[in-house]
C-alpha cells in the first residue's frame, strides 16, 4: 500500500536533541591521554618516521604517536626524516615536546633533511635543533624562523615583534646548545631570517652531518638504519586532524552541515539530520584543535539556531540573519589569534596552512550562505503545497466508495479488499466471500470497516 506521511513531532525532536548532544560533545576539542610506556631490557633497534607536510595539529598528532609507538616497540633509536615550510607554532611546540619526552626515556632522536632539495624552514628549524643530531643531505636547507605574530595591537608592533624576536631567538639558543651545536649561528635564523644549505650548516655546526646520498634510503643506511626498517607516514587520523584544524575547511564544513539538517527537517527520514550533525561535530573538533576562540564558535552556533528558526518563521529573514551571524562568528576565527601556549610560537615566513581565510573559501561561504537562505524558502513551499494537496491515499476519503472483496472474510476477522485501486486491509461484522461487492463503512487506523452491497 502507498501512503504519504509527513515527519512527526516525535521525529523532529529526537533530531533537535541529537543536534544538541553533538554540540555539546564537540563544542571543545577532544583531549587524548598519552599511553604508559613500558620497561625496555634493550634499546638497540631502529624507528623510523617520515613527514613531508605543514606543521599542523595533525603532524603534531603523528609525532606523538610516533614516539608512544617507538617506545612501545622499545626502539631506543628513532629517525625522522623531516620536509617542511613550518607552520603553527602551538604545533611546533607539541612536537618538540614529544621530543623530548622521547629523549627523557631514553632514547635517540635524529632529523634528516631528505632527499636531495629538501628543506626545513621555521616552525621545522626548531624541530631538528631539538634533536640530537641533525643530519642533510646535499642541496638541502635549513633555517629561515623568523617569527610572524598575529593579532598585534596597533602601535605596538615595533615592541611586540622585538620582544618576540628576542624570546624566540633565545628559545632556539636554547635548543640548539643543549644538543652540543652551535647556538650563536641557530639564533641567526631566528634574528634575521638566515638559511643554511648543507655545506654552511655543518660548517657552522648548526647540524652534525651530512650524508652524501641523493635519496631516502641511502640517508638510512648511512646512520645503520637496517634495510627492513619500514618507514612510517602520517596515518588517517593525523590527516584527518590536519584537514579538520584549518579554519577554512571547518567553517564551510559547520554551515554544510546546518544546510543538511535544514533540508532533512523538510524530509521524512532522519538520513541527512544524522550526516548533518556527524558534519557539524567534526566541524566543531576541527575549530577546537585550532583553538578558535569561544566567542567565535558560540556566535556560529547561534546563526545555525537563527537557520533552523526558519522553520518556524519563514520568508527568509531568519535564515539570512543566521548566515550573517555565522559568517561574524568564521571571521572572528582569524580575528584573534588561536589559542596560545605559555611559551612564545613561530609561525613560518611563508603562508601557513591557516594563517586567513581565502577568496575562495570567502566565495564559497557566501555562496553556500545565500543557497541556504534560498533552499530555506523552496523547502518550506514546497512542504506547504504538500500540505495543501489533497490526501487521496488517505483511508478516510474512503468511507462511502464501493470496492470488491480478494479474500474470504469471517464475521469480526481480517481479509483484503481493492478500493479506489490499492488493497486495503478490511473488517466486516459479516461473512464475505472473494469477488464480493463491497462499501466503506468506517475507518479505524489502517483497516477499513465494510458491509456488502447487496446486488
């Protein structure tokens, strides 16, 4: 049988409530708790990890779990192959804690800058310098950690960006001589930006070697490496942080998934309002891994609560609203500067994974803000003409039309009929018989209540 039902009061509220419980699980980030390492009678074996990417939330996920797994597998020597422009400072620090958590249980950390052409510039600089040894290969580089600080008062950037100079310059001092290397030349990169190629760094004993290999692999045999050694990448999570860290996509994301529980809230299944949520809690962990500030994210959700008000509302107007509120609440991501740590943060020289929001990501924002307004408005007529249409699958529109019987019937049981050409489920206080003309008495529920017509 066909029947055209609308969503129920029951189904709408099951949604509004898996909506909240998703906000309020995501609305700050998740909080991971390092593994206990165990007890190693030997230390001899190798680990080594290989990272070719931006400094992120993500990256920082991977050497943390590239040091807990080192450790679990008691390698008391792990190789990172290093390839980066640097990027978030918070991140960098992250990373370096790892670092040095690795090197307190005892173990051997080395970074190679590899292969050939490869680079460690900022927030990457500082990652290698607290290692205990650095090793290039030809035509490799590393330095350039200048400092660029965001959300500086105005007319205080002179003094603001030379007391940061100055705290990261001696940060990387720090670094660098509690690895025997020299301090005066690693503070040169933070001071006035300088690189090194390979041949100036081991000259200057900013590194402690270099390896005359072209490729990866002739870097690993090099520092004893033994050749089955696998080389371990960022996995699906720490790319999936990474991706989810950057503003840009975490915000297009949130009003993504506003517009799916939007449009499921038209819809008679809960398909899209579970997808919708699943959406907007990633959006939320991603926003709370960057460290986006709370008056930020709470006027995001207020636009989305703005959206779905259109529901009740219409014309649009609360729609539109909800999307300038939100689109406030995504600038104001870049407005302040994420959550900082107690210690100072480099963020590299060159354009960092989510240093601002693109013209790209400003068109599809808007875009994607003026199609949720305009959905909003098609929806809800289209939901109105719905409403409006005449219920002829309806079984109370039956009641006085004539159908025949395609079953036996007892008094008081069950049998079906065809009326108006569909099969309906029939009850008769009298016996009826397969072929028998049949009327519509009644309806209750599903079931048609029928008499005989009598010929």
């Amino acid at each position: 049988m066909r029947e055209w039902r609308a969503a129920s009061f029951g189904m709408r509220k099951f949604r509004a409530l898996l909506l909240i419980a998703f906000l309020a699980a995501f609305a700050l980030p998740l909080v991971a708790s390092h593994a206990q390492t165990q007890s190693c009678a030997s230390k001899s074996t190798y680990y080594v990890a290989s990272l070719n990417a931006d400094i992120d939330p993500g990256t920082a996920d991977f050497m943390s779990t590239t040091v807990s797994s080192a450790e679990a597998a008691c390698a008391g020597h792990l190789v990172f192959v290093l390839v980066t422009n640097g990027g978030d400072g918070a991140s960098m620090e992250s990373m370096i804690s790892s670092i040095e958590s690795y090197q307190q249980w005892g173990g051997n950390f080395s970074t190679v800058v590899a292969p050939q052409g490869s680079y460690a510039f900022s927030a990457g600089s500082y990652i290698a310098e607290s290692s205990n040894g650095i090793y290039m290969e030809p035509a490799t580089t590393i330095g350039s950690a200048t400092p660029i600080v965001s959300g500086i008062p105005t007319g205080e950037e002179n003094s603001t960006m030379t007391k940061d100079i100055d705290a990261f310059a001696s940060y990387m001092g720090t670094l660098t001589q509690s690895n025997g290397r020299n301090n005066t030349a690693t503070e040169l990169m933070v001071t006035h930006g300088v690189s090194y190629p390979d041949a100036l760094a081991l000259q200057e004993h900013v590194i402690n070697g270099i390896i005359n290999s072209a490729t990866v692999q002739g870097a690993l045999t090099y520092l004893g490496v033994p050749a089955n050694t696998p080389v371990n990448t960022p996995g699906i999570r720490s790319s999936l942080i990474s991706v989810l860290s950057n503003p840009n996509v975490s915000g297009l994301l949130f009003l993504l998934g506003v517009f799916a529980v939007l449009a499921d809230i038209y819809h008679p299944t809960i398909i899209l309002s579970v997808v919708g949520v699943a959406i907007i809690a990633a959006a939320l962990f991603g926003l709370g891994v960057f460290g986006a500030s709370p008056l930020a994210v709470i006027l995001m959700i207020i636009g989305a609560a703005f959206i779905f008000l259109e529901v009740k509302t219409a014309h649009g107007i609360s729609a539109a609203v909800g999307v300038v509120i939100f689109i406030i609440g995504f600038l104001l991501v870049f407005q302040f500067p994420a959550a900082a740590s107690s210690a100072p943060t480099p963020v590299q020289q060159q354009p960092a994974t989510f240093t601002g929001a693109t013209d790209i990501t400003y068109g599809l924002l808007v875009g994607l803000g003026a199609l949720i307004v305009i959905a909003s408005i098609y929806l809800r007529s289209i939901r109105d003409a719905l409403r409006r249409r005449p219920k002829v699958n309806e079984p109370s529109v039956l009641v006085g039309r004539e159908g025949k019987m395609e079953s036996d019937l007892q008094a008081g049981g069950r049998g079906v009929a065809m009326v108006a050409s569909e099969e309906w489920s029939v009850t008769s206080a009298e016996d009826l018989q397969r072929g028998d003309a049949i009327r519509v008495k009644g309806v209750s529920g599903q079931t048609l209540t029928v008499e005989k017509v009598q010929q």
